[in-house]
C-alpha cells in the first residue's frame, strides 16, 4: 500500500488517504486498511490511541486504531491525521471534542446549487443546520430533520458554491445533468454529515452508494465524489497548523472536463 504523507513531525502525521481504503478494520473483512498500512511503517504507535471493541457473530473482536484521532469513509480521499504518541493522541481528541479543529471538504453534488445570500453571520456561506439521527429504512444510514431516530445529534454545516456546471452542451440542461462543485465545512463531526445534510437540502453528493437513491453514478465518478482537501489543528507547541491535501486524479478529470472548459 503507497501511502503519500502530507506532513510529519514527532508528534503528527498527515497522509492523504487513497479512496476506497478503509481507515479501520470493521471485522467482517480482510481488506488491508489505514490502520495496517500504520502498524507496517510505524509499528511503535500500536499501544497509541483507543482500540475499538465489537461483537460479530456471536464473537468479540478487538480492532487496533493505533494513532487514529478520527476517520473519513471508505470512498471519501484526502487529508488523515494521525497521532505519534499517547499525549498527543489526547490533545487532537480534545480539539476535535470542542469543534477546535477546522476542516474543509471538497466534493460534487447533483443538481445546480443556489448561490448562499449573504448575511453579516455567514458572509456567502451557506448553512444547513438540521439534527442528525439514525434513518429509520436503513441500517447503514443516517438521516436528518423529520423521519431521524432518536437520540438526534445537533449538526451544522456550511458551504459555499463554486461552479455550477452540465455535463452536457445544451443551453439548457435538464436537471438529470445539472451539477454543483461546492467546498463544505463541517462545524460539528457527525458520522456521514456533510452526505447527510446535502441529500436534506436535496443535492446529495455524486455517486453516493447510500445517499443518492435513484439518481445514477455521474460525471466518471465511481466512488463518493467527496474529497477532504485540508485540515487545520493546533500542534502541541501551540502553533496552528493547516495541512491541504491536493485533489486526487478524479477530481481533477471532472474539473478538466467539465468546469475548466467553460
């Protein structure tokens, strides 16, 4: 597995996680994942972090995090914090525990997204702001607003929009072929937020396996077109860092082929 490293101290490090890689084992496959890829390159980290202890099939099974502070899906790319030891393994949950840490998604939704108005609170963000529980029809999913089970997680999420684009020459494309290239920032850090809210306002990310229902897999993208394209924490020493992670290939194609020619 070649991992690329965006940045490395002695505290931290940054990859950028490939798409269609697992952060953490779920213990049903045998799937190499990030957590392998840490325990093969920097096997002193393996008593770092908080294990993860689940039941399958009747048989409890102890799944190793070493280092892992927190986690982006499978299909989602991009820029994957990791602690080098128990201290600052602490300081990183803390952060992430009171909202200090700043992250920013890249990804493609379907159907033009309006344009935010402008307020004196969010400036030209955007902001979906809808609690999130567990969906009621799947078990994989979650959901937000009405339907959501309980216990409801308060949720927030804004965003901004920066091109809207067909995938097609007509003049005016049906909304089948409609899209939105947009920049998300979560401010709480709930589990498929950023796929949950979107889907709420009714532009759920491009070839979302879970959220897009009926629409089709679009633009050549066949994973999640969610990438997460920087992060910004604070060092043990007090400095603010913001490490980005440069867009992946895919993205790049669609932006080449769709946006850049207009």
């Amino acid at each position: 597995m070649k991992i690329k490293i965006l940045f490395e101290d002695k505290n931290i490090i940054v990859i950028d996680k490939p798409a269609m890689i697992s952060v953490h084992s779920d213990g049903k496959t045998k799937e190499k994942t990030i957590s392998d890829w840490v325990l093969e390159t920097y096997p002193e980290l393996e008593k770092v972090g908080e294990p993860m202890n689940i039941e399958y099939g009747g048989e409890k099974i102890h799944i190793k995090r070493p280092g892992i502070v927190h986690r982006l899906d499978k299909e989602t790319s991009g820029a994957l914090v990791i602690a080098r030891n128990q201290k600052t393994f602490n300081l990183l949950k803390e952060q992430f525990h009171d909202h200090k840490i700043v992250k920013v998604y890249r990804a493609f939704v379907y159907d033009y997204v309006k344009n935010p108005q402008a307020s004196l609170l969010t400036g030209k963000r955007g902001v979906i702001n809808a609690p999130i529980g567990r969906s009621p029809k799947d078990i994989r999913a979650w959901t937000a607003g009405r339907g959501a089970k309980a216990p409801l997680r308060d949720a927030t999420t804004e965003y901004i929009v920066l091109n809207n684009f067909a995938d097609n020459d007509e003049e005016k494309p049906t909304s089948e072929h409609r899209f939105s290239y947009i920049e998300a920032y979560p401010k709480t850090g709930r589990t498929h937020q950023i796929r949950v809210h979107m889907r709420y306002i009714n532009h759920p990310v491009v070839s979302d396996p879970i959220y897009r229902g009926e629409k089709q897999k679009s633009l050549g993208m066949n994973r999640l077109a969610l990438h997460a394209y920087s992060i910004t924490f604070r060092l043990p020493n007090g400095e603010l860092k913001t490490v980005e992670s440069p867009l992946p290939a895919d993205f790049k194609k669609v932006i080449k082929t769709y946006i850049d020619k207009k």
